[in-house]
C-alpha cells in the first residue's frame, strides 16, 4: 500500500496518526497540495491511500477507518455514528474557524464558531462516563476528531474550557503517535503550518446556516467541496436562467446521407473495426463502439455535423481458422457473426450512422487503388522471407495460426504478429518454441516472396504529420507514448501480403495467389464502409482540410493506426484525412483475471441483455470505470454498490422527488419562482458543473465527465433536504411560495440533467423528458457554447406521469450473475478444485499427509488475503450492509478452507475476555 499526504493539510494528519496507532505497513509519499494522485480525479484529493488491488480511497474517514480494520479493531455502529458527526457536522464549523484563524487572524471568533459542535461533543463525553468516545479503549473515532480538532485545541490562545473534551484532549496527546502526526504534518508551526493549505480552499459558507444532513453519496466517492460562489456569478447564472427557450432553434432530424458542410464543424468518428469471428465482451464494447457512441451523441447535441462508422472486420485469418472450427466457408461465417455483432451493438443503443463490413467490392476497388498509388510512388520493396511452414497441415502459418514464447519479453503464448504482454510486433519465426495452433505439431521455416510497405522510407513524413497531429488534436497520452516508442525503436519495413486464401486480393500479377496482411486491409475498412454509406465518400476521406478524425480503440491498436495506417495513405499521395484525434483506452479487466469465452469468464455482448440490468444501467456502469487512464475491472459488487447508490438513491432519488412535488404539491403544473440568493447561488454552482462536463466531452475524457452529471444530482438532493418543501408547502403564503420557487428550480434541473445523461443513458435520458413532458428544444439548447442552463420548464408547464427511474440489485442476484459469469478462475474455486488426475497417488498422499495440502493452504491464503481487502474496502466505503454481509460470509467460509487445509479444527477457539 502506498499513502500519500502533503504538509499542512488537516485530513492528512488523521490518517497519519491512524497510521501509527495501528502499525500498518506502509509506505508514505509527501506530495504538494497540487498533485493528482487518484488518476481518475480532475482535481487534487489527499490524502489518498493506493491498495495493493489498485483501487485508492480518498476520504481521510474511510482510510482511517480502513488502517483500523486491517489493523484487527473493526468499527462498531456506535463509532461510525461518531465519524458520520464529524464529516457532517465538525468539519463544516472547523473549516470555517481554521479559515477565519488563519487567514484572516480572527482566532477570537473560532470559540464562536465552534460553540456547538463542542457543546455537544462536551455532552456526550460527560454522559458516557468513559475516557474514549466508544469505550475504554482508543478507536477510530478518537484518532479522526482527535486530529480534527488538534490544530484547534493545541493552540495556547483557544484553549479549552470544556473539563471532558480538555480531558479526552489531553488523554489523545499523550499517545506518541499523535504528537508524532501532528508534528509531520504542521512541521511545530501549529496554525501557520497549514496556511499554504488554507489558501488554496475555498472560502467555506457559514455553518450557523447550514443543515448538516448526512449525504447519499459514499465518503470514498471523494464528493468535492462546494466552490466558492460570487455575486457577480449568482447574478450572471440568474441572468442566463431568466432567458428560458424562447429563442432557441427546434433540434431537426438527421437526414441521410450526412456530408460536411462548409462552415461547420465536421467530424467523422470511426471506432477500431471487431473482429467478425469473435463476440465482444464488455471490454471491447468499452474501448471501442460504446465510448465512439457517447462522442457521437454528445456532437450532435453541440450542434456538430457528426458522421459515425463502423462495420466488421471480415478478412483474415482468424476468420479462416473459425470457419474451419464450425464447418463452414469463411462467407458463411461473416454472414453470422455480422449479424450477432450488430444485434449486440443494438442492444447496448449504439447509435452508428451506418454499420457495415469489409467483405465488398468496395473494399477491393479502394486497397486496390491505395495499393497502386504507394506501388507507383515507390514505397514497396519485394523481399524474400522465411515463413513458418506446417508439413502436418500443408501450408504456410498465417501469424494467427502460430503461437510460441515471445522473444522479448519471454511471454509463453505470443502470436505470430503481435506479443500481447509487451506489445512488441514480431515476425513469426522469431518466435522461441513456434507451434501451429491447428495441430500443435512444431512448423519448419520456408521461403515466399512478399511485399513490404517502406517504412523507413516514410518516416520523414510520418514525423512531420504526427508532430502536427499530436500537439493540435487530443491523443489520449497512452496513443502518444505507444506511438513515440514506435519511432524511437526506428521503424522497420512492413509486409503488407499474405499466403491466404480469404482476403482482399493482391492485384500484382507476380502475387496473384496472395491476399492483403490483415493490418494493410483493415484500416481501410474505414474507408470502404463509408463509400458503402454514400457514394460521396471522398467528401469525408479526401477533405482533411475540412473534416476532423476521431479513431476511438484499445491501447493496443495504436500502432496500427497512428503508423501503419497513416504511412498507407502518406504513401498515396492522393489527399487523405488522417487522424485528428486518437482515443485510446486501456484494458477493462473481469474482477481480476482476463475475459476469456473459452473458460466461460466474463460477461460477453450476447449474454448481457440475458442478465435482466438495463442496457442503460450497462452503458453507465461500463462508462464510471471506463478505463481511462489505466487498466480497470468490472465487479459485480461495484456494479451494484454504483447502481444502488449513485443510480437510484443519488440521480434517481432527485429526479424522481423533483417530478413527484410538482404532481403531488401542485396539481401536476410547475409552480411560480422566485428567485432568492441561494436559488442563484445553486444555479451559479449547477452552471458550472455543467461548464465542466463540456469542457471535459469536448476533450473526450468520458468517465470524468460523468461525475459532474452525478455532482449536480448531488447539489439538487441537498437543496431539496435543506429546504424541505414537504414541510413549507403545509405552512404560510410565503412559505408556499418558497416551497413552489424550490420545486419549479429543482424540476429544471432535472430536465438539465436528461440533457447531459442523453449521451450515457439515451432511453433514461428520453424517459425523464417524457415524465417532465420537456420541450424537445431543451435538447440542443443546455450545451450550446460553454453551457446554458435556462428556464426550460417555465411557470405553468404541465408534466407527465413521474415514476422511478432505476431499480435496486439485490445482494442474491449478483451473487448469482457473479457465479454465473464466473467460470472456474477465481482464486477460491482454484482452492477448492480436486486434486489434478496426473498427480501421482503417492504425491497426492504426502501432499495431504494427516489432512495438510500445503498447496491447497498457499492458494487459500491468497484467497482470504484478497476476499479481506475486498471486505475493508467496502466497510470503509460504507457499502450497503447486505453486500458487506454476504462477502464477510465468503471471508468466514474461506477461512474455514484454509484452517482445515492446514491442519487445524476449523471450529473457532474459545472466546476470551474482550480487551478493555
């Protein structure tokens, strides 16, 4: 684990004594306030505590809260209430006293200030008759407030006057390890040590004004602090509501076929072409077609004339080798997987403009004529080379057909084209130990005459195009690096033919029995699907003046489409839109191995609309951990743990309370309003998460985006709770009045809200407008420019029929999508397995000798070391206590496993006294 702090900040010395209470190991890296650490934040959050699985905890309770747990002491009901208070109700009051104090010098008024939080404090320390806040003993809850209120209480000038509070005080400095935290953190300047943290925090709102209710959101969920607000803010956010939808132009229908238009912006988004022979899992539907899709939605919304392609990618040998498993011809096998891929990408709402496939004639009338023009340019070389060869099969090895041990990296099952560990290209008979996947029999080497694309000979303009690329569009920083470490390495030449039979064929008469290599044709698809589309395909392809390319893919199709492809049609020389924008994902992971179809591990695009979740639920699921900046997993408990609370009781609760106060309170129709200074203040903070969001989707960054929308749901929950419209409707004129302004605000921001989910969530997005009976102008209104948040539901409007939006996953039904899905690969079922048929019986005896499986005991230990983390993990995030329960169980079970793997009575040892 690796925890990560900066000097004067508050939050970090809890964690830091937390650290020394318990002993933990772990390292400790002091970082500036500025640093991003969680690689998924768009903003500074420390501390920040990285677990060994990869996942980080943000909130300074939840690590706290975390160290204790695997430091054996469990929080009780009565110690996370003590936490709870000091999130909600301590922090607010001691922000302000520690800004009024420090950056101000009003140390007089912090006394003030904190008056209640330590009343109450005071209270409950002389009415427990205890010297802990839960006990005898020190806990969590005495760490966290202990070092909350520090920086107050050790200041000779504040000095306590409360005998309880002054007495647990003392009785938490004492403890070294407190002293020791607080001295890291504050360097023995006391209040100035945390001056360069103060300043860079907002301005905090009075506490006397605030209702401290408990939030939705889980505190590991990093809520951010609410921004400062301006007058000038207040009024320009009050101003720009004010203009409501008048004025704004009726969203028109896509009309086909969509060409550039001068003037516009013009952008074509393609998304790397699946491989026609394989059914998607959730990784590949994330990294490519889905994340192309919300793009898309969201360009067309921006006003932008948008066109997105895909289609299958037909040729190739993989596609041979299928038909070859399922007994059919290659046609044969394309038609049906074609059709299986555009089902799926149905279900999942990918709206493609056109979808289409690389077995044309189009196909071969394009790579033809590019291949003509790079032949004519002198960018081919003819070389003999040496090609695996099978005797058994009686032909040459194709790179998918062969597979052995990667001579870079030493990885056992590289291919014949590409290693998939270290992401390194190779030939296929530099590979150490080949065997041809059909037979398993070793090949021999034997020479064929092909064609290689120059690539050295192209690099000259490959750089000049890249340089300008790169630094003027969005490439994502993996598609950078990969492609950098390409032209570091120096290219080398390229064959760009193969000895196949299912391909597009090459037209050189000294070649006529080979087809195209696969990453030649490929990328051309692009090209041909569109001239399937429109015979005016040159308008998109030959334009790159007017037309800006988005490629969306996995990390690992970089190199293809950054190199070898743009060298294809640099080679041309016939005009060619390139690349504008490359958008590289990393890999989506299945809990925490690899999807495999063969071990039946991992969801697969056909089996998802099976599993009774939404398509929508899926879509947002898959777009929260999108793996934007480093590899993630899909969990079935973090699926839940996300629909359960951000789904249902944060978005859904809103939306669904907004649209229910109309129908109920006001007979259906949308109350006058009249704004008061926090009506504009919410509005101001509402506009600038919306700001947000289009400034991150106008820079592809998905998954960030996301939380901005989640955010606003967020402030709404707590403007609602503050206000309580419930209560004031029952109660006078003006009171009515407020009620009705703060029903009619909320209303509104849920229709801003289906606005922003339409490219996430098309079918919920469309159902809040149908429940709100929104005008469909709303649409391409909110995110015009940098974002408009107006009046779109005016005083009078009449809804539709409010009902839930989202439904909650039960604990029992995961469980059983998670075994399901789960095949035989986890860590637990690999334990459990039997004892393998090849083990001999004599080994198999003094392997379990009196009952000992030292093996069986090593994998278990793996087991329950993972199964614990998972359990704190969710403990410290606050998880629903249904899904805490059944993992705790799995925990329980496993450890059971293990103690009579070991030898040992797998009842539980006799209860000693509890430590006092």
């Amino acid at each position: 684990m690796k925890l990560f702090v900066s000097e004067g900040n508050p939050h970090c010395l809890k964690v830091l004594a937390a650290l020394e209470v318990t002993g933990v190991q772990c390292d400790v890296q002091y970082v500036n306030h500025e640093e991003r650490v969680v690689p998924f934040l768009s903003r500074p959050a420390l501390p920040a505590l990285l677990l060994p699985s990869g996942l980080h905890l943000f909130s300074s309770n939840a690590i706290c809260r975390y160290l204790f747990e695997i430091g054996g002491q469990d929080s009780s009901e009565r110690c996370n209430q003590w936490l709870e208070w000091e999130a909600t109700d301590l922090q607010p009051a001691l922000l302000q006293a520690l800004h009024m104090a420090v950056l101000h010098g009003k140390g007089s008024e912090v006394s003030k200030v904190l008056q209640g939080p330590l009343n109450y404090l005071e209270q409950s320390l002389s009415k427990g008759n205890t010297p802990y806040l839960t006990g005898e003993a020190v806990s969590v809850a005495d760490v966290v407030l202990w070092a909350a209120l520090y920086p107050v209480l050790s200041d000779s000038s504040l000095a306590c006057e409360r005998t309880s509070v002054k007495a647990w005080f003392d009785r938490g400095a004492v403890l070294h390890s407190c002293e020791s935290a607080a001295q890291k953190v504050l360097q023995g300047k006391g209040l100035q040590g945390m001056k360069s943290y103060m300043q860079r925090q907002p301005a905090p709102q009075s506490s006397q004004s605030r209702d401290t209710q408990p939030c939705n959101s889980n505190p590991a969920e990093g809520v951010e602090d609410e921004r400062a607000v301006s007058e000038e803010e207040m009024e320009a956010a009050a101003l720009t509501w004010s203009k409501g939808l008048n004025s704004c132009p009726l969203a028109t229908l896509r009309q086909h076929p969509i060409l550039p238009h001068e003037g516009k912006r013009n952008l074509l988004v393609t998304s790397a072409l699946p491989y026609v022979n394989n059914v998607p899992h959730l990784g590949n539907i994330i990294g490519c077609v889905l994340s192309a899709d919300v793009f898309s939605r969201y360009g067309r919304l921006r006003g932008w004339n948008m066109l997105f392609v895909c289609g299958t990618d037909e040729y190739g040998t993989a596609t041979e080798n299928k038909a070859r498993e399922e007994g059919l011809t290659p046609q044969q096998i394309c038609d049906k997987y074609h059709a299986i891929h555009s089902s799926i990408y149905k279900w999942f709402q990918i709206d493609f403009d056109f979808f289409g496939r690389t077995t044309t004639e189009k196909q071969t009338e394009i790579a033809q004529d590019i291949f003509w023009r790079i032949h004519k340019h002198g960018f081919l070389i003819e070389e003999t080379v040496e090609q695996l060869r099978c005797e058994n099969c009686q032909r040459f090895l194709a790179d998918r057909f062969v597979e052995g041990i990667c001579p870079q990296c030493s990885y056992p099952e590289a291919r014949g084209d590409q290693c998939d560990k270290c992401g390194r290209l190779i030939n296929a008979v530099e590979l150490r130990e080949p065997q041809c996947k059909v037979c398993r029999q070793t090949p021999v080497v034997r020479s064929s005459k092909h064609l290689f694309l120059d690539l050295p000979k192209l690099e000259p303009q490959l750089e000049q195009w890249l340089d300008k690329s790169t630094s003027t569009g969005d490439w994502t920083a993996n598609a950078k690096q990969i492609t950098r470490s390409w032209l570091r390495d120096g290219l080398k030449p390229r064959c760009i033919t193969r000895d196949l039979r299912w391909g597009t064929p090459v037209p050189h008469p000294d070649f006529k029995e080979k087809v195209f290599y696969v990453w030649f044709d490929a990328p051309i698809g692009y090209l041909s699907i569109t001239a399937n589309y429109t015979d005016k395909w040159e308008k998109w392809w030959k334009n790159p003046h007017q037309v800006e390319l988005y490629n969306f893919m996995a990390k690992d199709n970089v190199p293809f489409h950054s190199v070898v492809f743009p060298c294809s049609l640099l080679g041309a020389q016939d005009n060619y839109t390139l690349v504008s924008h490359l958008i590289a994902t990393e890999y989506l992971n299945y809990e925490d191995t690899k999807f495999s179809k063969s071990r039946g591990v991992g969801v697969f695009g056909d089996m998802a609309k099976d599993t009774g979740i939404p398509s929508d639920v899926w879509r947002f699921y898959l777009l929260y951990v999108r793996p934007e900046g480093q590899d993630s997993a899909f969990s079935w408990a973090d699926m839940a743990l996300k629909n359960n609370s951000e789904l249902l009781n944060n978005l859904g609760n809103f939306i669904n309370r907004a649209g229910m106060f109309v129908t109920k309170f006001f007979e259906g129709c949308v109350p006058a309003m009249e704004l008061q200074q926090e009506d504009k203040k919410l509005l101001a903070l509402v506009g600038w998460e919306l700001q947000q969001y289009i400034q991150l989707m106008d820079k592809v960054k998905i998954r960030d985006a996301l939380r901005h929308i989640l955010n606003i749901s967020r402030h709404g929950n707590q403007y609602i709770q503050v206000n309580e419209p419930w209560k004031k409707i029952k109660g006078g004129d003006a009171e009515r009045q407020r009620a009705g302004t703060v029903t009619g605000v909320s209303v509104n921001i849920a229709c801003l809200l289906s606005v922003m989910l339409l490219p996430y969530m098309p079918t919920v997005s469309q159902t809040i407008r149908d429940q709100l009976n929104a005008p469909q102008s709303c649409v391409n209104t909110m995110l015009q420019g940098t974002g408009t948040f107006v009046c779109s539901l005016s005083a009078g409007h009449r809804i539709g029929t409010v009902s839930p939006l989202f439904q909650k996953l039960e604990v029992d039904q995961i469980e059983a999508l998670k075994k399901r899905f789960g095949g035989q690969q986890t860590t637990a079922q690999r334990a459990n397995s039997t004892q393998p048929a090849a083990v001999p019986a004599a080994a198999a005896e003094v392997a379990t000798v009196n009952g000992v499986d030292p093996e069986k005991a090593k994998q278990l230990t793996q087991a329950v070391t993972e199964q614990g983390e998972k359990v704190r993990a969710l403990k410290a995030q606050k998880a629903e206590k249904a899904v805490i329960t059944a993992e705790v169980a799995k925990l329980l079970d496993l450890k059971k496993q293990l103690a009579l793997a070991e030898g040992k009575s797998s009842e539980p040892a006799p209860q000693k006294g509890k430590r006092k």
